[in-house]
C-alpha cells in the first residue's frame, strides 16, 4: 500500500511538472532539484508524512502529539508504556492495546492476564514520600508483571515506575535499591510524538476514585519523644486501635497481648508468591486468645500510628486459591493504611492495659505467665483451644464435629464433616496449643493460638 502511494504520488508531481514547466522546461532534462522544489511547492506535510510512514507504519502526525507543552498525563504514561526499557517491568502499550499481558510470579510461574483499561488510582499516602521529584504525583495502578505491586509517578519533566513489596515511603529507597524506572518525558515526545498509537494507549488510561485518604486531624508535638518501645506506648497503640477496651473494668480485660516485629514477613504467610513483604516499622500486638484482636501498625513519629486493615485469620479461601485477589489485596493493605491521631489514654487506662502484657490482669493474678501459657491440652480443653484459634464457638448447626483424639505423636486432633456426610477439614493442636486447620483435602489454610 505504502509502495502504491508512493507511486501515485510520484506519478502527480510528474504530471505538476509539465503543466507548470510548459515548453520552456524539458521533462527529460529537469534535474532531481527542480523536482524537489516543485515537491515543497505542493504539499511538503504530505511528502513528510509520506517519508514517516516509509521508516514507521505507527506514525502519524494527525493522531500524535502537537505541542510539547500540553502533553497530558496520560499521554506521557502511554509514551512510557511504548518504550522498549521498560518492557520486562510493566504491562506494556502493545500489551494494553492487545487486551492481554503474562504476569510472572515468584517461582517462575507465569499466567495471562486480561485487561481493558489500565487504572490510575491517586494514592495520598504514595504522594506524602520523602524526597520525591517536584510536582509528582504518584498513582497505583491495577494491572503488574510480577510479584510486586507497580507504581507510576508523572509530572512535567518525567514518568517514574516503582516496582515494590511494600510501602515506599522515601524515594531515596527506591533509587538505592534500584527498582525504579525513569523515563525522560522529553526524550520520549522525540521518538513518539508522530506515532499514532499514543493516542491509542492513552485513551485506555482510565482515572478511578482515589485511595482512601488518611485522617488529617493529626497533633504532630503529640508524644514526639516517646518510648514506642515501652510496655505503656504498645498499651496507648492497643487501646487506640481497639476502642471497646477503653473502658473495660480490669476484670474484663482477661488477654494476653503479645508484640511482634513484622519487618521482611510476608503479610499472606499462606501465598507468600502472591503477596507483599512488610516494611521496616511495622508490628504487631496480637491478643491471646485469638479473639481478643489484634493490630498490624507503624509509628509515623508525630503522635499518630498508621494501623493496616490486616485479617487475623486467612479464612477466605480466595486468599490462598486466587492469586490475582491475594496480591491485589494485599497491596492494597500496605498502601493503605488508616492514619490515626494516637488516644490520649489515662493512667489508669494504661495500667489495665499494661497488665494484659505480662498476663497479670485481677483475674489471673494467682497464675504465672509460664504456667498460663504451658497449660497442658487435654481432651476437655482441646475445643477451647480450637475456639480460641477461630474466635468464635464451633458451628455445630453447618458441621458436625468429630470427638478429638490423640495422634501418635501425642498431638490432639479432629475432624468436622458436613450435614450431608462430606468431610470439610480438620484440626491439629500442638502440646503448646497452636491449632493448625486443614481443608477437606489436606491442605493447610491456617494455624494459630
């Protein structure tokens, strides 16, 4: 098609050239330069057009960018996305354009994925990072080629890519550890500003409601000095997370809590391929028993605490059998926190509180911690045991639940079947306690105390 063209084209300046040269010029003597001024004389965009498509069948100057100084976001982001560079990292225009990217996980596993649009959601917590290029604002996107989550940041002078386990709070971090791509917008207005496909890309970039905002009432001389790692601090962290504790009497307060440092976990222990590591700063006050709560934070050293809308248990099966939902999830977890102004908590509040740290509230007062949590499992306590670990009494009107017994090596367990006779899953308790469960096939789903 494009040799036709050419041709016609040729055929047409010919044809210009006798009519206009009339007898005083020879068509068999006129020279390559008389040719090309006739050119220029009858459409020089045509010819350029013609010697763009010529070199790229993707070019065109009516469906690209006229003027560098309003190039959207959404225009850099496509150009971004054509880029060779970046290829192996994000899902590329081509990709976009062909509804269909490989995603590939942590074991080399690869899957397809679809994909329609290509989402930016405004992220106010991505855009608090320390030290990030001027102007930039940062979204999170729904579509990755990896195990990670994948973050754009655009402004004027350039696209950033960030391909990360968790949350970014410092661009510093990024570029020391080298996940980071950036792309000169400049330089990408030279080699894409004809082709047409920009437009074809940016118009499957798609704008979606912003991630939930962080609450802003925050005091930042509150507690700047703290001990955050003080039995009182944790008991300050509780108590805000967990209202309902403010004002229990200490005979109520009958958990134990313990504290954790979550740093390098995998935040779905149970999908470790398809989830995120948590971040420096981030742990865990987890009650005993299990239906005490727990809270998965970070100090932000202002007087407020980021608190993560972490699940205690795994318990929806999508966490373990849907990879896409696992890692989206859990993304959306660490880059989202909720940003609380810490509880100004009384003494008294504290001192209750603090007591449940060292298992030494009113109603345990005659038991030590080494004896409270070596309690011997028995076959009377073993569905205590179970009921601690989920939280709640055993649905006997869905299951009907095995009598336990005691495995060869000298663990409790049982069985529960459904109402029509199916097995459903089982339960595994260690001489300390922990409950391990088990779907009908055998597989592990969670443990815990």
């Amino acid at each position: 098609m494009i040799l036709l063209k050419k041709q016609l084209f040729s055929g047409l300046v010919l044809m210009s050239v006798v009519i206009l040269s009339g007898c005083t010029i020879s068509i068999g003597g006129g020279s390559n330069d008389d040719k090309s001024s006739e050119n220029a004389q009858k459409g020089e965009s045509q010819d350029n057009q013609s010697n763009d498509s010529s070199n790229n069948e993707d070019n065109s100057n009516e469906s690209g960018i006229k003027d560098e100084s309003n190039i959207t976001e959404q225009q850099s982001i496509a150009m971004a996305m054509l880029d060779p560079s970046v290829e192996d990292d994000i899902v590329t225009g081509d990709e976009l354009l062909s509804g269909k990217y490989t995603q590939t996980f942590g074991a080399g596993e690869k899957k397809e994925r679809n994909i329609d649009t290509l989402e930016l959601a405004e992220s106010p917590e991505l855009n608090k990072m320390k030290n990030k290029p001027n102007g930039m604002k940062f979204y999170s996107l729904n579509a990755t080629k990896g195990s990670y989550a994948t973050i754009v940041g655009v402004n004027k002078d350039e696209v950033v890519y960030i391909k990360t386990q968790s949350a970014v709070q410092d661009f510093n971090d990024v570029i020391d550890n080298g996940t980071v791509d950036r792309l000169n917008i400049a330089d990408l207005y030279k080699k894409y500003k004809d082709n047409r496909k920009v437009s074809n890309v940016a118009s499957k970039i798609e704008y979606v409601d912003p991630l939930p905002s962080s609450d802003d009432d925050s005091d930042e001389d509150n507690n700047s000095n703290e001990n955050v790692n003080s039995d009182e601090y944790y008991a300050k962290v509780w108590l805000t997370a967990l209202p309902s504790y403010r004002n229990m009497d200490e005979s109520e307060m009958n958990a134990e809590l313990e504290f954790n440092n979550l740093e390098g976990e995998y935040l779905n222990p149970y999908n470790k391929a398809n989830t995120v590591k948590y971040p420096k700063g981030v742990y865990r006050l987890a009650g005993y028993p299990t239906a005490a709560g727990h809270v998965v934070y970070k100090n932000n050293g202002d007087g407020t605490i980021s608190i993560y809308n972490v699940p205690s248990h795994f318990h929806d099966e999508r966490w373990t059998e849907d990879d896409d939902y696992s890692q989206k999830e859990s993304e959306k977890i660490l880059n989202n926190p909720k940003v609380v102004k810490l509880y100004d908590a009384s003494d008294e509040q504290i001192e209750r509180t603090v007591k449940m740290f060292d298992g030494s509230s009113s109603m345990d007062d005659d038991v030590s911690d080494e004896d409270s949590n070596s309690e011997k499992v028995t076959r009377e306590n073993v569905i205590d045991k179970v009921e601690s670990y989920e939280g709640e009494t055993l649905d006997t009107d869905k299951y009907t639940f095995k009598e336990p017994e005691k495995t060869d090596e000298g663990k409790w367990g049982f069985s529960f079947e459904d109402k029509d006779g199916n097995l459903a899953g089982s339960y595994i308790i260690d001489d300390d306690g922990k409950v391990t469960e088990y779907d009908e096939d055998g597989e592990e789903v969670g443990s815990g105390y």
